[in-house]
C-alpha cells in the first residue's frame, strides 16, 4: 500500500498540476501509530512491523511527515487541502501509549495548512461494522452522509455543506451511535474553527433523494449497505492506435503478474517508453510497473521481519532478484519523487545482500554479500533488519565476535522483535571461547543495559524537621518543644546499576543543606509568665544513599518504588544552634519513595521525578550539658524530598 499511495498516488497528483483555488481531498482508513514526535505513520493493510515500532520505516507504513510536507506544497500553491483520516487512535499498537500521545500530537497540531477531519479523539477506537454501509467505518459513514446532504438540513437548507454543517452532524451522530449501539467513546476531531464557513460540498438534490431512499430501504441499524457507483473519469486525448494496444498488453501483463522476460510487462513498458516517451499512457505504465516491483520487494522485506525460517537457494535467488528490481524501480522513480525512491535504497541492498552467495552460490561469493550489507549499513547503521542480516553473514562466515556485535546492536535498535533475538542467542552459542556475550545480559528493553553503570546528576529539595522526644519534667520551667520545618536543597551525582530486568541498585552522593526548627517554651519560676525560643540549626552534610529501585514495568515511561540505607555526615553546623544544641556527626537513616522514569525522545537520556520520604536519628553531642540538651531524650529526623535525576543510557 505504501508503494501504491507514494507511486500511483502521487503520480496521479503531479499529473493533475492543482492551481490556487483547486481542492485536494486525502483520505486513509486504518490505523495509526508512532515512534516519536517526528515519526509517525498510518499502518496500511499490509504493513508489518514485526511488533517493533522500530521496524516501521522498513515495514510498509505511510509516514504521514512526508506526507505534511506533500500538503505543505500544494497549500503553498493556495490549493485546498482536506485531510481526513479515518484510523483507530487505541494504544495496541506496538508504540503503545506514547506512540498514541505522539500520533495525536503530530497530525493534530502540526499543520501544513491544510483542513484536519479525524474520526476519533485521543486514545479512542474508530468503530466499524457490517451494519454500517457495506463494514464501512462510523466516523465515514456520517461523513459521507453529511456530505451527500444530510448535514445541509442544519440551519437553512442552500444546497451546500460547508465545515462548519459537517462538523456539527458528523459530532451529533457519531457519539451517539458509538454509546447507543457499541457502548464505546468515538469523538471526532475537526480542525479548525476558522473554516467554519468554508463550503464542503454541493448537494446533488437527484443523488441525496437516491441516497435518502437507498437508506430507508436497506437500514441495518445506523448504516446501510449501499456501495455507491464509481466511474473512471480519467480521460485523455485521441491517441495512436498502437499506443492503446502496447498500453492495454502491459496492463493485461500485470493482471497475470508477468513482470519480466518476454512479453512482459517490462518489456510492454520499454515499448511504450522508446515510442511514447511523455505520453499520459507510458507515465502511468512506469509508476505502475516500479509500484509493482516495489510491492514485491516489500513482501519479501516482511517476511524477513517475521523471522522466516532457513531459505532454500531458490528462495535467496528470488530475494536477489527482487532487489534488482527494487533498482529499477528506484531508477523508474527517482526523476519523479527522489525522496520517495532514495527511501527503498536500504531495502534494495539489503535484498541484494540476502541472496544465494558462498560455493556454487547463484548470486557470487560471500565478499559481494558484505558490500551490499554494508552499502545498507551506512545508509542506515541503526536499522535492525540491516545490523540482523550483517549478524547473520558472519555467523555464516564464522566471524563470531561481529555476528554477536551486530546482533547485539540489531536488539538495542528493535528491542521487541524476537528475529534479533533470535540470531543473537545463535550467535552467542556458537561462539568462540573468550568472545560469549550470555543472552540474558542484554536487556529486552533496550533503554537500560543490564550490569553496565549508568551515570547521572541529582538536585532536589523539600522540607526537613527534627522530631524531639523530650520530658517535661526533667525542667520545672520547660512547657514544650515544637518542631517547625525547614527547607532543605541537595545537590549531587550517583551511578545506577541494573541487576535485572526491574531491579536496579542507585549509590549516590549529594551535598545536602539543610536543618530544622525547635520551638522552646517556657515558663518563669513564678509560673506567671511564659516566653518561646525558636532555635534553627543549620547544616551541610554529605549523604551517602544506597537505595534499590524496583521497576513496574519496561516500558519508556515506568513507575518505580524505591527502599534504602542512607548515612548522612554532618560538615558544618551554625554556631548559634552548635553552642546550645550539638548534633551528632553522623547519622543512619531509612529511605522509601516512588518515581518515574521517563526517556527523553531522540536522546540516550533518562530523567527521573522521584518524591522519598526519610527518618533517622540525630543524637545529642554529649559534650555540653545545659537546658537545651538535657530537656530533650533523643532527636529524631524526618525529610521530605523532591529529587529530578538525569542519566545516560
């Protein structure tokens, strides 16, 4: 599908040349997903990503950045652009929750000027079923009727629909029906309110009464099944008799898959092309036939993401052979749209990469294998699939360090897909003494490296109290002692090792200044009078904490609980507070809290939000005896901090 929409769709546009006033309607049905803010994509019927959101560039998507940018031109132009996307926006998707935040950001806000119509909110499903037009979508269906003249009976009817009608049908309709009948959410998304007087359509009054009557008669509950008609309005001048012929032999050529070799559809093409060059015919035999080979390099590149099995000879020579064809569809298409044929340039070598090599190999020997992997590799160093085949070649060639190294780098770049995983543990149990790489310290995860430190720094604050036990009657004059609080500040680095999947152990050190409050009050001999002290003590410590953090999940946003030791020494005290009340140097304390761990997009960075609470004890310094010492038994300590952490992964 990604080939058809980029080749013969856009083919289709350029040959169209749309002028300022025209309109452009782009509509996709399907589903949507992501893999960051600049990375999202609609998943055609036959994308497969092999439940990696890494693989979609390489699976078939449609990303839909290109395609803002394709909108770009044409609003440059003052063309008008409707884009409308009927596509499910649930989080099932292997992008998960954040690839879903990333999708609704990207095609919600980041225009290209054109009119947005989308079937569903944030994080909701777009329904679909047999009872609604022919298994058409909810948000389509409405859609359509509105447009067809439903919506124009809103206000007065003028026989025109404009944004502002279809929105207000399509969001009266479609939530009702979605909880009446499925008992889910669906809420349209229109954008935006400056085009509410922008007309839609034009109502065709004899079609709307076919329409109207078509769904009286056919209703199945809030659709029908009336498949509409479709006519073929592409028309072109009178031509040649033996263009018509040589176009209609290539076409019947691709209806019977005959791509190559005599009496092809290639060999159709070149006749149409020495003869017909520029023709609106040979225009479309060219995008038809490089969609065609690329749809087929395509399937091949899939199954490869569904861990194929062993390949025959056979197989390799036709994966060989479908690379050079990919070639001559990127040269077919490269005059026309070169960012969209450059894009297959990894696929092509890939493909070419994969084929029959070694002794008695079709396709040469392995040396010529590891140039094409290569040529992949430095268009694409991070893709899986290209590091998976270069694992795959050494293992074959019996390098099995670098079968382990490129393994290896094939799970951190997809940590999801099994295939990498796969040829890892092969390559790891082939290994040679002295190069084994257990599997099991690689982290599926791919954000945290199992075993291997990660450094960062930490700042925080948060409030500090001394909690005093004291006996009243140890002083005829003491009445109480309050504790107030105190606002403390850390600052500091710390180090972070996984020890499993969930479980990590975080030593850190942090300068930490701090302190807390007493509030003395007292009364006279007399027992008339009664004054407060308030008593502040002032501290820099260094903390030494070694707490162990054990994670809910996997995922690139996890919560996480921490529990520890931590001990605190105390560097300086205020003099004021030192004279009355002496504290002890060092102190024990207990640590509990939870946090989030959350990876920054497009970096090897993490940064953490962490809320701990901590106790320990302060004991008195003996050395001085007086009424502040001796009215207090022990003196406990309790901080609340915020901490944000930032490390490298």
């Amino acid at each position: 599908m990604n080939s058809n929409f980029w080749g013969k769709g856009f083919q289709w546009l350029r040959a169209k040349n749309l002028q300022k006033g025209d309109r452009l309607f782009i509509y996709l049905a399907g589903h949507g997903d992501a893999i960051d803010q600049d990375q999202f994509f609609f998943l055609g019927y036959d994308c497969n990503p092999g439940g990696d959101k890494n693989n979609y560039l390489v699976g078939g998507a449609i990303q839909l950045y290109n395609l803002k940018k394709k909108i770009a031109a044409e609003t440059g132009k003052g063309v008008e652009v409707f884009f409308i996307m009927d596509a499910c926006r649930s989080n099932e998707l292997p992008g998960g929750i954040i690839g879903q935040n990333y999708l609704n950001s990207a095609i919600s806000e980041k225009h290209a000027g054109e009119i947005i119509m989308l079937a569903t909110g944030a994080g909701q499903e777009s329904l679909e079923d047999v009872s609604i037009g022919n298994g058409h979508g909810l948000f389509t269906y409405y859609l359509v009727d509105g447009l067809s003249g439903s919506a124009d009976s809103i206000g007065a009817p003028d026989k025109k629909v404009s944004f502002s009608e279809i929105q207000n049908y399509v969001d009266k309709n479609v939530p009702a029906v979605a909880q009446q009948k499925f008992k889910r959410n669906q809420d349209p998304y229109f954008c935006c309110t400056e085009n509410g007087d922008k007309i839609i359509s034009i109502v065709d009054t004899a079609y709307l009464q076919k329409w109207l009557k078509t769904k009286k008669l056919q209703n199945k509950g809030p659709g029908n099944s009336f498949s509409g008609v479709l006519n073929n309005t592409e028309t072109y001048s009178p031509v040649d008799t033996a263009l018509i012929e040589a176009y209609n032999l290539f076409n019947k050529a691709v209806s019977e898959n005959k791509l190559t070799g005599n009496a092809s559809a290639e060999y159709y093409f070149e006749q149409l092309n020495n003869k017909y060059s520029g023709s609106p015919y040979t225009l479309d035999a060219k995008s038809t036939l490089a969609v065609e080979f690329m749809n087929i390099a395509q399937n091949k590149v899939n199954l490869y993401l569904t861990c194929q099995d062993e390949l025959s000879a056979t197989q390799k020579q036709e994966l060989f052979e479908s690379g050079m064809r990919l070639e001559k569809a990127i040269n077919l298409m490269k005059d026309e749209d070169p960012d969209f044929a450059n894009s297959f340039l990894g696929r092509m070598y890939f493909l070419k990469a994969s084929g029959d090599y070694g002794n008695e190999g079709k396709n040469g020997n392995t040396s010529l294998a590891f140039q094409y992997a290569f040529a992949a590799y430095a268009l694409d160093p991070g893709a899986a699939y290209i590091n998976n085949r270069l694992a795959t070649l050494h293992l074959a060639n019996n390098n099995k360090d670098s079968a382990i190294y490129y393994a290896r780098k094939a799970t951190l770049a997809a940590p999801n897909w099994l295939c990498a995983f796969t040829t890892l543990s092969k390559a790891n149990n082939a290994s040679i003494p002295g190069t084994k790489i257990p599997i099991d310290s690689i982290k599926h995860s791919g954000r945290k490296e199992l075993k291997k430190p990660q450094f960062g720094i930490v700042m925080g604050s948060g409030i500090s109290q001394l909690r005093p036990d004291y006996i009243a009657s140890r002083n005829d004059s003491l009445v109480s002692i309050e504790a107030g609080n105190v606002i403390k500040f850390d600052i500091g680095f710390f180090s972070q090792r996984n020890l499993s999947n969930k479980i990590s152990w975080r030593p850190s050190v942090i300068a930490s200044f701090e302190g807390g409050e007493l509030v003395y009050t007292k009364k006279s001999p007399t027992g008339t009078n009664v004054t407060s002290e308030s008593l502040k003590t002032k501290t820099v410590s260094a903390i030494i904490s070694s707490p162990f953090e054990f994670r809910f999940s996997e995922k690139e946003i996890t919560t996480y609980f921490l529990l520890g030791p931590s001990f605190s020494y105390i560097v300086s005290q205020n003099n004021s507070s030192k004279a009355k009340l002496p504290l002890k140097k060092i102190d024990l304390l207990g640590d509990i809290g939870f946090g989030e761990d959350i990876k920054i997009p497009k970096t090897k960075m993490i940064i953490s939000t962490e809320l701990k609470f901590s106790k320990g004890f302060i004991n008195l310094n003996d050395d001085i005896n007086n009424f502040y010492t001796h009215s207090i038994n022990t003196l406990k300590r309790q901080v609340f901090t915020f901490s944000v952490y930032l490390r490298g992964i």
